[in-house]
C-alpha cells in the first residue's frame, strides 16, 4: 500500500508536482502493494490547518489526484496553503480560536465543500478527540488514528501507566491523578517528592505536549512558582490544568521512533529521528536515522514503540518518543529503573513536523500513507525489509530574533526565496509579501538535505540554508547554520542541553560587511536614480573630487552616519570607525554584488520608503531612516517595552506599587510561549492602564519604574490585600 517511490520533495529538485523521490531517497525495494480502492472516496480531502503542513499534504493529495479544501481564517485569506488547494473555504476571524481550533467552523466548512474525509495536520485540533469524533458523527473520514487512542495517549498519566504495562521503560514521577487539593499534585506533594527523589524534577502538563506546560524545578524554592506557571499555561494550551511530576534527565538525547498501523492489526516502525537539539523544548534541528543508535538499539527502540502503539489500539502514522540518558545525567536520575538505557517520554497521536527526515531515509511518503490507511488498505511491508538510506537533516526556520532572547518576530516578509539544489527539500508555508502576525506559530519553513551519509547531509543543509533568501522579520536561519558547524554537532554528540550550551557562547550581531554592503546599496540606488534623470555624473563638481555621499540611519539602536567617496566600481565606504575600500554592482533580480577589501559576495535586497534589509548566508541587516526612528519614539520615559508583540496574560501590579529589582511585573503571551516582565530597579510603577487580555505591539511602553520618593513608606508599608495580587 505504501510506494517508497512517492516521497515529495527530491533530488534534483522540480515543481511540487514532479519530482523524483526514489533519486533523492535512494528508496530500496520493499514489498509493497498498491491498491487504488478506497482513495477515490476519501476525495474532496478538507485540511484542517495551515502553513507548511497544509501545503505539503495538498501536493501529496495532487499527486494521488485527489481533491482538496482548504480552510482559511481572514488573517490567512491570500496565504501559499490557500492557494495550493483546489477549494478554500473562509472559517472565521483571525483568532485561532474562532476559526481553526474551533470544530463547528471547520465542519460548517467541511458540509459546504462536500468534503468526505478530514486530515488534520498537526497542532490545532490534531490531537483533539472530540474533534476526531465530531468528524465521524458528521460522517467524514479521519485521517488519524481513532479517537480513543488520542484521548488515550494525550493524557500523560494514562499513557505511563499504558507504557509500563506494556513493558516500556518509564521514569520514577506521580501520575497528578487525584489529590487533597482536586487538582492533582500539590505543592507539598511535590516538594515530598523531590526531598525522596531528589532534583532536579520537571512538572508536566497531562493534556499535551510541545514543552508547553512544563517547568524544571532545579530548586526548592522554585517549586510553587514552577507548579503554578506550569498549571496556568497547561490551562491555556489544552483546557486541562492537572499536571504530572518525574525525575529530570538533564542532558539526554531525544528519540523518538516513526510507527504506521493498519487497522488490519499489522504495525511497523519506521526507525528513529534524533531531536536532541532543543530550545525551551521546542525542537530545532531533526535528523535520522540518529548517530548514535546501533542496529540493536534501533530494533529494541522500535518494538518497545510498537508494542505501545498495539495495546493502545493505534491506527495510523503516529510517533513514541524517548529519552536516553546522557553522560552529564546523574547514575540516579532514572530513580528505581537505572539499568534500563531508554525512557518513555510521550507518544504523539499525528503526523509529526519532523517527518520529512523519516520519509527521506525510507522512501515513503507518510502522508499518502495516512491516506491510504484511511481508506483501508493494509500496510504490507515486512519489518525486516525496511532498511534506512543514506541521511537527512532537518533544519526549522522560525521568525524569532536571536538577538532578544529568540522572541517571536513580526513584520512583512519582504524577501523569500528557497535553494533549489541536489538532495534539498524545502517544506514552506509563506510567500514574499506576507504579513506575519502573532496569531500563529512563528514557523516559516523547513530545509530538509539528504545525503548518502551524515556529513554529505549536513553540508548540503548548511548551504541550503546559506542560499535561503528571507529579509523583512528575524529569523533563525544564521543561528542554526553556526549550530551545524558546531564541533559536537559534527561528531554527533548531541543532547537536549547543547543547544542552549551553545547559545551561552553565541554573539548574535550582524557581521560587519553588512553595513559596508548597505552603504553601497543605498550608494548605488541614488546613483541609478540620479543618472535616469540627468546626464551630469552623480555627485560630479566642478574643479575637484567628486562629493561624499552621507545618509543618516538608525542601525542597532543608535543613529549613525554612512558614507561613501568615489563611484560604485571604486569607492572608500564608512560608516563611524570602520571604513572600506569597495565597490558594487546591481545583479539581475535586484541582488547586489559587493566588493569590500578585496573580499566579494552576493547580498540579497530588500526595502521601502521607511528601511532597507540586506543579508547574506543567513544574516541579515536592517537600516530605518532617522524620520521613521523619531516616529516610533517612546511616550513614556524610562518605561519598559513590549519586547514583542502579543497578549497581556497577567498584571501583577497597579500604578503606584512600589517594586523591587527582578519582581515579575507582567506576564505577556505570544506565539505558544509566556515572557515575564520584571523590574529593572527598585522603584515606583507608574504609567500602567493594561489590563488581562489586552493585546500589545513589539516596542509599546507597558508602564515605568520610576525611582521612588525620598519619603515615601517602605513596600511592606505600601503592601494592602486590596492592592495586590492579579488582576
């Protein structure tokens, strides 16, 4: 039922629509069967999500012939998933509430397609049973495993207690089941915990998954604000606020293993993808098979998943993830179970994002076998047949600034364009001119290389990514590239932990060249300006040298001023204390060719009336014009800024509170994840008027901390039960 022979994305690569997997797998022989019965009534085929992952499951749906809808809230009306689709249907307003996690506008839009089947990506409603039931009451087929087994396996207690019945290796923790306090673990439960187990430990959200509601407690006196914080964002993510405890692995690999299950009874595993590179538990760069698993590893890996996935009744693709103890975790940290050399962590009821590395290595589209699964075929290939080939890495390119902390980033895309090269896929769901909004995940794309071995995989991902042209919002794209070239990363000794090793030792400025290279553009473009609407040379004067160019522009923070001296094909170039000697010429499509000392390269342009972007190899640069900095100047001084655009979640003070240095004022939410706003210095609050649920803009003054009165009474003095708390 499954074809090795129909993976998207291939080397060398072509339209969506004709590509050559098998070239770009190295896809083996299995004995496979095809079965055309049943596809045809699953058409027209409703995608319920968004971005990459509902472009990448419409070109499979093309390539099967297959029709198929999209949905689309308003802010997502002229998005590359709409367009990708045969039909698309409005499903509301731009809150993802109101439209894409809401299951009576995505089966409204389901009847007035004629929709017959469902597929439901990932994220969103996903993983949401109650949504995989409506789709079955409403007639449609769900392209995903039964609702059963997502309720199942999407409560962490439940799915544990399944693994070690199962024969699963599992962590020493509490189940949050229960307890004096009706929401399960207690903070003196808790606190007991650690004191008999020891730390650190982590407190996890039962309903969900994607390091969202979770917290380490490294502390004992970290752990009421853990359980809190923890609570409060499983509350928002999944509408479920009990949560789970288990020892901590502080430096262990990620692994988690790809399984398809007929409903015939027949369930393989795909071997393993390596996740261990991390931020806040998101993952960032995915490979496969993983460098550090032996063949025997792999095989008891995967039948530990696939005994997981029969007992909780799995029909469909679907991942068990794992962790491996590292050599930074301590002998005891897997409590009473330290002979075992894996753990269960979590198993997610759906297509993953990683999944491009598994097809890549195996030859096997996953998303036409969730389809072919769907209309009841079997899975007709032998465990012992199915060998990985060659190598993949994934790299995921998000809109976060590496500069603040990675926060998410919003703005207009004003250039995208993606490498075309051997043995590189790219899974995008966003096209140049796009307006990029807090209202969804700050994923952009995803640059899959495959290679015959893991270094060939990684110099192809790290040119990939160097080619990958995005101007307008930070991006990922340059910390990932200086994460690839990292010796651990090389050598394949990964753990959750080095990520955020590296980033400790990480410098996130620009390099220089950029501002030389953007003096030059800007240079270039009054002279091709001037010259259009007179014959005198550009800055030509009579009886000596010609004049210096000067523009005064706002670059990291400061105004500053850029100058040149001489033509575009030889100039002196500078701007404050550096200077250059170059010069630059205009490339087709608008790209710029610029010479500094000696050293050429190629920059990607991007601008407008108010600001210029350049950028190379995964960097880039962005330059305001000193009218647009006085625009944006703050109202409220000395106040402290929204660091980026989202939604006030809690207000801790009120104006007039005296605070102290480090005391968490705000809490804004953005993009699936919380930003604590703390004082900068003991002082008075002052300027607040927000209030829960208010929406803010990336540099809007939230309120100030102003240095307090001579005579003005102590905090403990000022402090009133009527004044204090949230509000």
């Amino acid at each position: 039922m499954v074809s090795p022979a129909s993976v998207p994305g291939s080397e060398p690569p072509a339209s969506a629509r004709d590509r050559s997997a098998r070239d770009a797998s190295g896809a083996h022989d299995a004995p496979v069967r095809v079965a055309a019965a049943g596809l045809d009534g699953l058409a027209p085929v409703l995608i319920a999500n968004r971005g990459e992952i509902a472009v990448r499951i419409a070109r499979t749906l093309g390539d099967l012939g297959l029709r198929s809808v999209a949905v689309a809230s308003d802010a997502d009306a002229d998005a590359p998933h709409v367009h990708a689709a045969d039909v698309a249907m409005r499903i509301g307003p731009a809150e993802a509430r109101d439209s894409y996690l809401s299951i009576e506008a995505v089966l409204a839009a389901a009847r007035r397609a004629g929709a017959r089947a469902v597929h439901p990506g990932y994220g969103f409603l996903s993983e949401n049973a109650a949504f995989a039931r409506a789709c079955a009451a409403a007639g449609l087929t769900w392209i995903g495993p039964p609702a059963e087994a997502i309720e199942l396996m999407g409560d962490k207690a439940r799915a544990k207690a399944l693994a070690a019945q199962s024969g699963v290796p599992v962590l020493a923790g509490l189940s949050g089941q229960g307890g004096q306090d009706g929401q399960g673990i207690s903070a003196d439960v808790l606190r007991h915990f650690c004191s008999e187990h020891g730390l650190p430990v982590v407190v996890k959200a039962l309903a969900g998954g994607g390091g969202r509601g979770m917290r380490v407690v490294r502390s004992a006196g970290d752990v009421d604000s853990a359980l809190e914080a923890a609570r409060r964002e499983a509350r928002a993510a999944f509408g479920d606020d009990r949560v789970l405890v288990e020892r901590y692995l502080s430096a262990p690999r990620h692994i988690e293993v790809q399984v398809l299950a007929d409903a015939h009874g027949h369930i393989v595993h795909l071997g393993e993808r390596e996740c261990s590179l991390q931020r806040r538990h998101q993952k960032v760069i995915e490979e496969a098979p993983s460098p550090a698993l032996s063949e025997g590893d792999r095989a008891r890996m995967g039948a530990a998943a696939v005994r997981l996935a029969r007992a909780c009744g799995y029909v469909g693709a679907g991942t068990v993830e794992f962790l491996v103890p590292g050599d930074r975790d301590a002998p005891s940290a897997a409590g009473d179970d330290d002979e075992h050399d894996f753990f269960f962590l979590e198993m997610n009821t759906r297509l993953q994002v990683e999944h491009p590395v598994t097809e890549l290595v195996y030859g096997i589209d996953l998303v036409e076998a969730q389809l072919r699964i769907a209309a009841g075929e079997r899975v007709e290939i032998a465990q012992e047949r199915i060998r990985p080939t060659g190598h993949s890495v994934e790299a995921r390119v998000y809109a976060e600034d590496p500069a603040a902390g990675f926060l998410p980033a919003t703005g207009t895309l004003r250039a995208w364009r993606t490498p075309r090269a051997l043995g590189v896929r790219v899974d995008s769901g966003v096209a140049e001119g796009q307006r990029l909004t807090t209202h969804y995940d700050p994923l952009l794309a995803k640059v899959i290389a495959h290679g015959p071995d893991r270094p060939t995989a990684l110099r192809r991902l790290q040119r990939a990514l160097g080619e990958l042209v995005v101007l307008g919002v930070p991006t990922s794209v340059a910390f990932s590239r200086a994460l690839l070239a990292h010796p651990d990363v090389r050598a394949g000794a990964l753990d959750t932990g080095l990520l955020e090793r590296v980033l400790e030792q990480s410098a996130f400025s620009p390099p220089p060249d950029l501002l030389g290279a953007a003096a030059l553009a800007l240079f270039l473009a009054d002279v091709e300006r001037a010259e259009q609407k007179s014959s005198v040379p550009f800055a030509w004067t009579v009886g000596g040298p010609a004049a210096t160019w000067r523009r005064r522009v706002e670059h990291a923070g400061t105004v500053q001023e850029l100058w040149v001296r001489g033509t575009p094909a030889e100039a002196e170039v500078g701007c404050g204390v550096q200077a250059w000697r170059g010069g630059v010429s205009r490339l087709a499509g608008g790209d710029v060719r610029v010479k500094l000392d000696g050293c050429a390269r190629r920059y990607a342009l991007a601008g407008d009336a108010d600001a210029l972007w350049v950028g190379r190899d995964g960097h880039q640069l962005c330059l305001l014009s000193v009218a647009t900095v006085a625009d944006q100047a703050s109202a409220l001084i000395g106040s402290l800024e929204a660091p980026m655009p989202g939604t006030v979640l809690l207000v801790k003070v009120t104006d007039g509170d005296q605070v102290h240095q480090g005391q968490v004022l705000l809490v804004l939410e953005s993009m699936k994840m919380e930003l604590e706003i703390s004082a900068p210095r003991d002082g008075v609050v002052e300027g607040l008027s927000l209030s829960p649920g208010d929406r803010v803009g990336v540099g809007q003054a939230l309120l100030a901390v102003t240095e307090p009165a001579a005579d003005a009474p102590s905090q403990a003095e000022a402090a009133s039960p009527a004044t204090r708390g949230e509000r």
